[in-house]
C-alpha cells in the first residue's frame, strides 16, 4: 500500500470493487465504478480511481474497459477472475490474460 492510508470514502468504493470483481470475476469499468459510488458524473470515478492506484491498491491500464488491476488480490484470485473472463468470453479477457502470464514471466 502507498504511504498514506485510505479514507473512509477510498474505502468504500475499494471495497465495491473487489466485491464487484470476487462475485463477477471481472473487474468493473470506470462507467460501472461511477454507477456503485453513486456519482453522477464518471469524471468523479476517474479521480478516485487514480487516487486509489496513487496509493498502491489497484493499477489502471490505459485505453482497456475494464482495465482496473486490484493489486491485493492474490495471484489465484486473479488467475480465476481471469479464467472466467475468458470462458465467459469477456471483451480484453485474452489481452489481461496475457498480460499476468508477462508479469510473472510465463512464455508462451
């Protein structure tokens, strides 16, 4: 985690999202984010995004749907999140897939 603790608010919607992502196996893309914070406006789910990666709890990959990464998930939690987003032929499942196997420097 970064060096500062969450707020109760970055808490919050921290917890949507590893709810959101243990019970879909996918994780939620930033218009979905704006929807379970109850925000109106999905720039408001963009901040608190970049506020929670500025503090280590997720990373963001740039130009992908659903492209939020919770870093505290442990490896089997993602490897099967991103079984079931293949199997259930979820739009980037194959690029995310890949792109577990690199980190852990896994050749195909």
């Amino acid at each position: 985690m970064g060096n500062k603790p969450l707020t109760v608010r970055q808490r919050e919607v921290f917890d949507l999202l590893v709810d959101f992502q243990k019970s879909r196996g996918y994780p939620p893309s930033q218009k979905e984010v704006a929807v379970l914070m109850g925000a109106s406006s999905p720039n408001a789910a963009t901040d608190m995004l970049r506020a929670l990666q500025r503090k280590g709890m997720i990373t963001l990959a740039p130009g992908v749907s659903r492209g939020i990464t919770i870093t505290t998930l442990t490896a089997e939690d993602e490897a099967i999140s991103l079984l079931r987003s293949l199997v259930n032929g979820e739009d980037h499942a194959r690029a995310r897939a890949i792109d577990f196997l690199d980190s852990r420097k896994v050749t195909l």
